[in-house]
C-alpha cells in the first residue's frame, strides 16, 4: 500500500522513574494491492488471500493492543524493549533490536531486546507465527522508539531553552547547532517527566532516511550463541528444580492404567519422585542419568490410544476417500490430471519439548520456550486452579520450532509434574520422545486437474485432504482456543478452513481457479509445521504447472513468466532465473528445477540443480533464490529464512518422513528421521534480496519453502524422466526402530 500507511498511533508515556514510553496502535481500512493483469487470455479471480491475508487477519485482531509495547532508556544510556513474541532462530530479537536503534539513532549494540512474560492483558497479541512477526510490529515498534526519540529530544531542549525542531539526534545522544551534546542516559529522568511539554511530533523516519534498517545485519546473539553463552530452557538456574523425565505410552495418546513397580523404582539411587500424569509417568530425580535409569526400569500397563489401528496404509486410505470431487469434467478439453501423497514430517526444532515449573499451593512459574504464552499461562492457571494473577510465565529463546511452540505440551506437562511433586521441576523430552510423541505436520492427499487450449489454462482445481490440523491454541488465548475445541471438531475445523484459505492462493492467471481442504480427525497430535499448507499445496501445484508447460510445448521458466499476475512477480522470476542460469546444459542425471511462490504480501522464486547420478544419495548442489518481501528490514536474516527453506524442502521432499506404524511413528531420532546433513545441503547457494518495493515489510519466515519443494521435484522430474507423485522420494524404513 504505498503512500497510505495500514496503521495510525497515538501514544502515551507509561512510566517514569526512567523514560518508558508505549504506542497504542488503531487500524485502518485493508485496501487491496493492485495488480497489473499478465497477458494470459483468461484471467483468474482474486482469492481470498489475495484481499485479505492471514497476516492481515492477525494484524486487525491484534491493533486494539499493539502498541503496548514498552521501551526504557536507562541511566547508563541502554535501551531495553520488551518484546511480546518468541525468538525460535529466525532472527526477530536482531530485526527489532535494528528498527530500535534506526528511530532512536543509537548504536545497535546498546539496544538490549528481552522477551517478554505472558501479557493477557495483550489478547491477541502476543502469539508469534504465520510469518506475521515482522509485519505487525514495524509500525508499532518504530512509533514506540520515535516516541521515546521525540520526549529526549524534549527534555534537552528544555535544559537548554531551545526550541525542539532545532536539535538532532546522533550517537545515542541529542545535538544542539552550537556543538552541546547530550547523551540518552542523562536525559532519560527528565524526559520520564509526565510533565514535560513534547512540541515536536513523533513521527518515524521515513525509509528513505534509514541508514541501519535495510542493511545486512549479523545476528545480535550470535556469539552468544556459538560459545554457549546463550541461556535455553535447560540451561535456567531455578533453585531447587530437579531433572525429571516421562515414560510415555507406546502408542499416541496411550494413557496409564497402572504402574506394576513403582516402590521398586523410588528406591533406584537419586529417585525423588514417581509420579502419574495424563500423558505418562513421571520420574523425578537427582539427575538426568539417574531419572533416564529410572525411567526405563519402570512397569507400566497401558491403555489404547486414539490412533492405535491407524498405519501409513490406512491413512493414506481415509484422505484418498475424503478427497472431494472436480468442478470441471475434462469433455472436449485436453488436460492434466495429478495425485499426490505427502508424509508426516516432525518439526524435528534442536531444542526438544522443555520446561521448568515451580508449582506452590498459591503460586506457579513457568520457564520455557512458548509462541502462545497468553493461552499456555490460562490454561496452566485453569489446570492448577490458581487464579490467572498468581501464575507466572516466562518466555525463554528456544533452539527452534517451525510451528511446534505454537502449543505448550512441555510446559503444561511440568506444570502437573511440579504439582503431584510439591517441587520445582526440569523438564526434558528426550529426542525419541521429541520425535515420536511430539506434534507433526499432517499427512495429506492432493488431486489436482488443470484443463487447457490454445496455448491458454482454462481452469486449474486442486483438492486436499488432510490429517487435521490442531489449532487448539486459538489466537494466541483463551477464548478463540475454547472455541477451537468446541465438540465434534467444528470449532477447529473453522480455524483450519480460515487459514487455507488466507494463505493458499495461485500466483497465476489459470482461467477458473479453486482449491478446498477437506480434514480427517484421526487423533493424531499434530500441529502447524513451516508455511502450513502451503508447503504442501503450492509445492504439488509447482509441480503440475512444469507439466502444464511441457503438454504445451513451453520452456518451464517462461511458461511462469507468462501467467504470473503482476511485474513484481515476474521481476523475482527473472531474477532468480538469470542469476540460476536458466537452461543452461547439464550432465546426463542432472537437471535443473524452478518455482515460484507468492504469501503474505512477499513473493519469492527458486531455481535448484540437482544430480540424481547416485540413486542412494540424490543431491540439490546448487540453488539460487530471489526474494521481495516489500521492505527488507535485515537482508542478512532473510538469507538465512530462505536458507533454511530451502533446507526443509530438501530434506521433505526427498528423505524426511514419518512413518506411521499401529499408532506410533517408526523414527525415532534424527538418525532415522533422516533431515537433511551437510553432505546433502548443496554447497552453492545464493540468496538475492530484492530492493524495497513497498512502503511495509511482507512475511518472510514460512516464504521460502513451497518454491523450493517444487523446484527440487521438478528437477528431479526433469533428470531422472520420472514425474514425482509421493513424498518424500526415497521413503524406505532403512533403520531398526526404537522399542516402544
């Protein structure tokens, strides 16, 4: 939306024994881009998601609170900002540390970005996901900052009895024309002053004026990070919190019928506590080791689980059977028709599920890496019967989650623990644990029919059944979660269709476009995994649109180019295809793939190369990826979002699965899980950010995905002469599993 801004601020100051300042933020009319028709002969109507997102969607439900974010500039000129989302890896602590330092004109390295404890007092405000971090706080977060900008520069201009509008702000501090300086720290209790007149309006910079946000940034933890400085869960001091570990059942949502040995097992060396919960059998002990030992000598007697009867058989039966039919016959019409199979995959983050609870009569706290703490924090306060002031949890930078955080199963878990216990408690999943009972991305089927004449798509339909999506955390709180588990699944199967259809739309003009999900309970835990069901959709979509080029007799790159919507898009194609090389000559067993997606007002395009020589180890060894996401607020971390897209659409589209056996998942580790090492992450990559198109930055973290699921297979398609229909690829169960 250039030249009109999506959101008006007004603020406030909040607090004052250092200046803390907050901007509450109001929403304006959705106004939808527009967009210049390619040449193709038969336009395609706008979907959903092309007029309102689900970024918008969060945005607009999230604009009564978000600007109720607090910043303080301390004595020591430091500058802290409380931010209400989670860092999981994707580099939003550095992103707004960036718009921060950019309004505030101070050194990046004195802005100190904390995550903030569970808000509800936030609604809908506080959840992190559906690439929507970036997008509802640049407004917000650079309001806030200027906010702070305008009462410093307030307070000097008092002390020196100048007018505002002639003072600068430099270096971390406010400049007079005659040489005075200021610094931020010395001025910050007489800009908390709620007396203080503020002249000057606080207004953001306009970007052209930005000299640190739009430039490649490295991450603020970083070293942090590599030294093992940086504090996870796990690694909490919480005084007297003791290792404790679960015996879970041998099927999903297996419950305890009876525990045969548990004195036995309480006298084992360092044992504290055995206790029951709902999901298993608790040992607490001394240390990991002695709880781990403990663990495996208990006897416990099982009942069934909801998916006991359930394998990869008759799953992939149930979505075959729940897929609903084509609008359009094919009668007198050439076309395509596709089916495809998509396995479960586990989000598989570095970190497993973990939690630290100090659960008292009175009182509780929570330490753990959470995307919804409002909802975790009501529903743990519900769980304990505490009130909802008495609980207290805090948001810890996690070691990943690709949508897993988005539920609080670990937190919730230790929680109940602590309780049954009387003790803190330190919570860890083990990685089979992690792998085998954590939630997964739902299998799906997809049945895909595309009719065409004349060198035009006339039509372009796609069906998708799949395992249901969970999305019983809601909003992000309490009361659309209630509803989310309303009975019989309607409550969910609302939110489902809600998000397929704010997220999944084609990026081309294919005459009548559709797509649908239909979802199958199966009780399964599962869970939104990187882009959804996009990932999946737009990927198999990808791959239908190279073989609509080739029944046409078009190159695959320029059969994009022609029915892709807008210059924008084709701007990305093109990118990506002259960096990538287009067509230039491979080996025998060697090809190259392209695709294009377009979400959450960002579009991106991936051209891979692939060797397929070694059938026991296919290998991507090049890809080049072209990115716009409007505004770039940090290059360098877009790199790394498209990077590690990529790297999750090689590792699902040819290795990673799970295979579903009587109720239980086969993996069980990242040995059996078989996510993509380093030996098969090609060694020349190329990420191209694209220069400011807009006036707002779009999503980023859940872009890079479905591009690349379909540019792999297609360049598998192309090498091997095998058109790819089930994913992954190579899908044997080459490992010995675990015992249950």
């Amino acid at each position: 939306m250039t030249g009109q801004s999506r959101r008006t601020f007004l603020t406030y100051l909040v607090a004052a024994p250092t200046l803390a300042v907050a901007a509450r933020a109001g929403a304006d009319a959705l106004v939808p881009q527009p967009a210049r028709a390619a040449a193709a002969a038969i336009p395609s109507l706008p979907a959903p998601a092309d007029l309102i997102d689900l970024g918008d969607l969060f945005i607009l439900a999230g604009a009564p609170t978000a600007g109720l974010l607090v910043l303080t500039v301390e004595a020591d000129g430091n500058i802290r900002f409380r931010l209400p989302r989670e860092e999981v890896g994707q580099g939003l602590t550095t992103a707004v540390a960036m718009l921060v330092a950019e309004e505030l004109d101070t050194a990046l390295d004195r802005v100190h970005v904390e995550l903030d404890d569970a808000r509800p007092e936030l609604l809908f405000n506080q959840l992190t996901g559906s690439s929507n971090s970036i997008r509802s706080l640049y407004g917000p977060v650079r309001q806030t900052a200027a906010t702070a900008r305008a009462r410093l520069v307030a307070a000097a201009a008092a002390r020196w009895k100048v007018a505002p509008s002639s003072l600068s702000t430099a270096g971390g501090a406010v400049r007079a024309p005659d040489g005075r300086t200021a610094d931020y720290g010395g001025l910050a209790a007489a800009a908390a002053d709620p007396g203080l007149l503020v002249t000057l309006g606080a207004t953001p910079k306009p970007a052209a004026r930005h000299t640190l946000v739009g430039t490649p940034v490295n991450r603020v933890d970083a070293r942090a990070m590599v030294t093992g400085a940086l504090e996870y869960t796990l690694d909490l001091d919480v005084p007297g919190a003791k290792p404790c570990v679960v015996r879970r059942p041998p099927t999903l949502g297996g419950t305890v019928r009876s525990v045969v040995n548990a004195d036995a097992v309480r006298a084992m060396p360092g044992v504290l506590h055995v206790v029951t919960v709902p999901t298993g059998v608790a040992v607490v002990a001394e240390t990991f080791g002695q709880a781990l030992d403990a663990r495996a000598a208990l006897q416990v007697t099982w009942g069934p689980g909801p998916a006991d009867h359930l394998s990869d058989a008759q799953i992939r039966t149930k979505l075959r059977a729940a897929v609903p039919p084509l609008l359009v016959p094919p009668l007198l019409t050439p076309y395509v028709d596709a089916e495809f199979d998509f396995a479960f995959v586990s989000h598989a983050p570095l970190e497993t599920n973990s939690a630290v609870a100090d659960v008292r009569d009175d009182r509780a706290e929570i330490w753990s890496g959470l995307k919804s703490p409002i909802v975790a924090r009501q529903t743990i306060a519900a769980e304990l019967g505490l009130p909802l002031s008495k609980v207290t949890v805090h948001v810890v930078q996690a070691g990943g989650s690709f949508g897993r955080r988005l539920f609080f199963d670990a937190a919730l878990e230790a929680a109940r623990i602590s309780k049954a216990c009387r003790r803190p408690v330190r919570l860890m999943w083990t990685r089979v644990d992690d792998t085998r009972h954590g939630r997964m991305r739902p299998a799906t089927h997809h049945r895909i029919r595309a009719t065409y004449a004349l060198g035009e798509v006339l039509s372009f339909e796609h069906r998708v059944a799949a395992v249901e999506t969970d999305f019983r955390h809601g909003l992000g709180e309490i009361i659309t979660a209630t509803a989310a588990s309303l009975p019989l699944g309607i409550g969910n199967a609302t939110l489902a269709q809600t998000l397929f259809l704010t997220t999944v739309k084609s990026p081309y003009h294919f005459g009548l476009t559709t797509q649908a999900l239909t979802e199958v309970p199966t009780g399964i835990p599962t869970g939104s995994w990187r882009s959804v069901y996009s990932a999946n959709t737009r990927g198999a979509e990808e791959i239908v649109v190279d073989e609509l080029a080739q029944r046409l007799g078009k190159d695959p790159y320029a059969f994009r180019r022609a029915f892709l919507k807008t210059a924008a898009q084709r701007a990305v194609l093109d990118k990506a295809a002259q960096e990538g090389e287009w067509g230039r000559p491979m080996p025998a067993g060697c090809a190259q793939g392209i695709a294009f997606h377009d979400e959450y007002k960002s579009r991106t395009a991936c051209l891979v190369e692939i060797d397929t020589r070694d059938p026991e180890h296919v290998r991507v060894t090049k890809a080049v990826i072209a990115v716009d996401v409007g505004r770039p607020v940090n290059p360098r971390g877009l790199e790394a979002q498209m990077i590690g897209g990529l790297t999750d659409a090689i590792s699902t589209t040819l290795r990673a699965g799970l295979h579903l056996d009587k109720g239980l998942p086969l993996e069980g580790s990242y040995s059996q899980f078989h996510w993509a090492q380093q030996r098969d992450t090609p060694r020349d990559v190329r990420v191209f950010v694209l220069p400011a198109t807009g006036e707002e930055p779009g999503g980023a973290g859940e872009l890079g995905v479905p591009a690349a699921v379909g540019a792999i297979a297609n360049a598998y398609a192309r090498a091997t002469g095998t058109r790819p229909r089930s994913f992954p690829l190579d899908f044997d169960v080459d490992f010995t599993p675990y015992p249950r």
